[in-house]
C-alpha cells in the first residue's frame, strides 16, 4: 500500500517531486496505513527529546553501519532492523532529521541500497516542522514487528568505492565538503572531530559545491532554477555524463547525491561513502591541493 | 605527577551507567543532558571566558573556575544537542567540588569507561574525551598565571 504523493506546487519543479513531501501534507497524513515515519539524526540523543508522533528513530551510526566491518548492515541486518520498525517491502517511508535533512538524506540513500521503492524526505527537516509549531512528542511508538524480505544490497549503481573512482576520473567529481577540508587546510569540517585522513586536498578535477548550498535557509531544498545554477552552470554537470559526489564519509554527499537524483533528475550519480576518509589515507593516489580543481593525472 | 584516580563521584556514575541495559543507558544519558545546570548569572553575559570544544559536533562551551584549590566547570550547550550536553552534564556533575589534584587525576579515558561506545558510538564519545582534556588544561593554565 503506497500512500498518495505531496501534490505541493513548490515540488513540481523537481525531476520526481514525490520524493518530497511538505509539513502541511506529513501532518495531515500522519497514521495512515502504510506510511512509516523515521527520524534520523546526528545526535544520537536528539530522537529522545521529542519527535514528530509515532515516527521510529533509525541512527546512522549504530543501526545503519557494520559494527565491525566499514560497510554497511547486510540484507538480513536491514530486513531485521527496519521490519522491527514496522516497515514493510511496500510502506511509504518518510525519513526526516536534524542539520537540513543530512542525515535523514543519508538513511534514504541506504534504504536506495536495498531497493526500497517509496522513500522520501520531509522538506526542511526536523527544524522546520518544530519551527512551524507542529505536533512533537516524547512518547515512543511500539510498532509491531513486519516480515521485511531479505534483500541483498545492491551496491553497483549508487555506491562508488575508490577504484570505481580511480577509473572514473576525467568525469565530473563534486566534493561537497568546506572550501577548508577541499584546498587541503584542514582534514575535517570546520567544528568537526579529527576523523583520520592522512592527506589533506582533494581528488583530482573535483569541483567544491558545499552540500549545504542546495538548502535554503529554512532547511527546505531551493527551488530547481536555483539548484541548476548551482550544479549544471556553476560546477558544469550535463545530462548523460557519470557522477560521483563524496564528502568525508559519504554523509552530506548523500544530500548532494539526493539533490542530484531525485530533484534535478541526473541518472547516473554515485555516492563514494569511502570519501576523504579513504582517500587521503590511501596509498598511490593523486591528491590536488589548493582551491582550484587540478587536472585529470594521466595514467 | 599527579596519581591516576577516579574520584568517587564519577565511579558512581560510571557504575550506574554499566548498571543499565544498552537503551537504558541512553536514557540515563538523556536525563544527564536534561539536568545539565543553568549558567550562574555572573557568567550569563560573559561569553568571552568560556572556550569552544571543536572536537565536539555542537558548539559546546566550558569555562574553569578555581576557588582556591577547588575547581568549578562551567558548560553550555545547545538542547538540539542532547547527547553533548549529557557528556558536559556528567563531567559538570562529576567534577564540581573537587581539589585540583583530584580533577588533574581523572584517567583521560574515562569516557571510554561509561559503556556508551556501543549505544552511543566512539566517534561521538570522543568529543567527551576533549571536554575533559580541555578542562584540564584550562585548570594547568589558571595555576600558572
């Protein structure tokens, strides 16, 4: 059962305006049959406080990462986590979060890794819904647990590791980090714990397009002309071309990859989650510091 | 050199903390945040003496006071960042009223010692680890000057 699309005007903009839905339209759908909400956070605490009524809480961290491994839960780890939540193969799931969505954009892109069909955000995150006044509470929902179908991620179209780059270079790269972690001045965004890269940069030919440019200030995503100017004139992305999109762990690229995707429709946008974390630790590849993008290495 | 102890109050917490299931910890975690104290008013208009912990996701600010040999921590932190204002909340709650000596003494991984890595992640735990750094080195500066 799929709930009915946010026929929102501000949405219709978009390549595929139902991954949106608006505040108005989540509160007036909250409890319907079908639909799960699920807050996803930086602060792992965050959810506790207080959180839109009967949504579940889904951490990056603890629920969505290997424990052991740097990769992420297997098909068996994300059937077992999300059916617990009451999720099923064909709910609508509408994720939301703090900090513009950047982690709730992460959890949809993972939930894209096992082929969730209907996973959507809520525009403007978690701020704008408390900004606007709109039910919170601290009760916690017990859903009844559904059988999720075990479903092997599928990897290969979404998800870029470092030899899918290596062997993409001469295609269009957007690093989405600071303008500081990507000249080379520092390793991690600014206000950020040290996170272990080795090197300091970024990869060769990559354009610099913050994450957060595509928000407004409300935390909603900007309108599509706005967003065009940004990625097709500013960092000079076409239709047709392969992309590969990468931060610091993969987080806020998962927002740019969204904005990307689903709402200026390019067809062919990975997420490297290894990011600068791998990169500027790894042995043997081609680093450029400095603001401007370097050239492609010959090979 | 100072000889490496837990101070009686932490330990409680620590032993409460490893008391708990995993959830449950989170919620003891949560209740920290909750009572983290309010600034005295003295320091309310004085954001100038109060140091910023980078090494923390959410600004976090914590300022040393030493009454004699009696150290005083000061912290704020946003309520969006619940899971920071729990670990300055215990460090608050732990340290107050303590000798310099015994502060100085703390083992520096203490916060590794809660049995939070799981629930809440050692990535995030490290921000606690440099809150506790940084009030140490504030109370090694007010002794030499």
């Amino acid at each position: 059962m799929t709930v009915e699309t946010d026929p929102s005007e501000k949405f219709t903009g978009y390549a595929h305006p139902e991954r949106l839905v608006s505040g108005d339209w989540l509160e007036a759908h909250l409890g319907r049959p079908g639909l799960v909400v699920v807050e996803s956070d930086e602060d792992v605490l965050l959810y506790e406080t207080g959180h839109i009524p009967g949504s579940v809480k889904i951490d990056w961290h603890t629920d969505l990462n290997d424990p052991v491994e740097r990769d992420y839960i297997d098909g068996a780890g994300f059937a077992a986590l999300v059916g617990g939540k009451g999720i099923s193969r064909d709910s609508t799931v509408v994720i939301y979060g703090d900090k513009n969505n950047w982690w709730a954009a992460y959890a949809l892109w993972v939930f894209t890794l096992f082929g969730h069909d209907d996973v959507r955000l809520l525009d403007g995150g978690r701020d704008k819904w408390i900004a606007e006044g709109r039910p919170i509470t601290t009760d916690r929902p017990a859903p009844d647990a559904v059988d999720y179908p075990v479903v092997e991620r599928h990897d290969a179209e979404i998800r870029a590791f470092k030899d899918d780059v290596l062997a993409h270079l001469g295609h269009p790269l957007i690093d989405v980090r600071s303008p500081e972690e990507y000249s080379g001045e520092r390793t991690t965004a600014p206000a950020y714990p040290e996170e272990g890269a080795l090197r300091a940069g970024h990869i060769p030919s990559a354009a610099n397009v913050p994450w957060a440019k595509a928000a407004a200030d409300d935390g909603t995503f900007k309108p599509v002309a706005e967003l065009d100017a940004i990625y097709r004139d500013g960092a000079g992305l076409a239709e047709g071309e392969p992309v590969i999109a990468y931060c610091r762990i993969g987080e806020r690229s998962s927002h740019t990859w969204f904005v990307l995707t689903h709402l200026l429709g390019f067809e062919n946008v990975r997420n490297y989650d290894g990011s600068w974390t791998e990169w500027g630790s790894a042995v043997r590849v081609p680093i450029v510091t400095g603001s401007e993008p370097g050239a492609v290495p010959s090979r | 050199m100072t000889e490496s102890t837990l101070p009686a109050a932490l330990a409680e917490i620590r032993d409460d903390f490893l008391a708990l299931e995993q959830r449950e910890r989170l919620e003891m975690l949560l209740e920290f945040s909750n009572e983290l104290p309010e600034l005295p008013e003295r320091y309310q208009e004085h954001p100038d003496l109060f140091e910023r912990v980078v090494e923390c996701q959410s600004p976090v600010f914590i300022f040393v006071e030493l009454d004699g040999d009696t150290v005083h921590l000061y912290a704020t932190a946003p309520k969006e960042a619940p899971t920071t204002r729990g670990f300055a909340s215990i460090l608050v709650q732990g340290i107050d009223g303590l000798t310099v000596d015994e502060v100085l003494g703390i083992p520096d991984d203490f916060p590794n010692t809660l049995g939070l890595t799981q629930a809440v992640s050692p990535l995030r735990i490290r921000g606690m680890t440099a809150l506790l750094g940084r009030t140490k080195r504030q109370i090694r500066e007010r002794l030499t000057t």
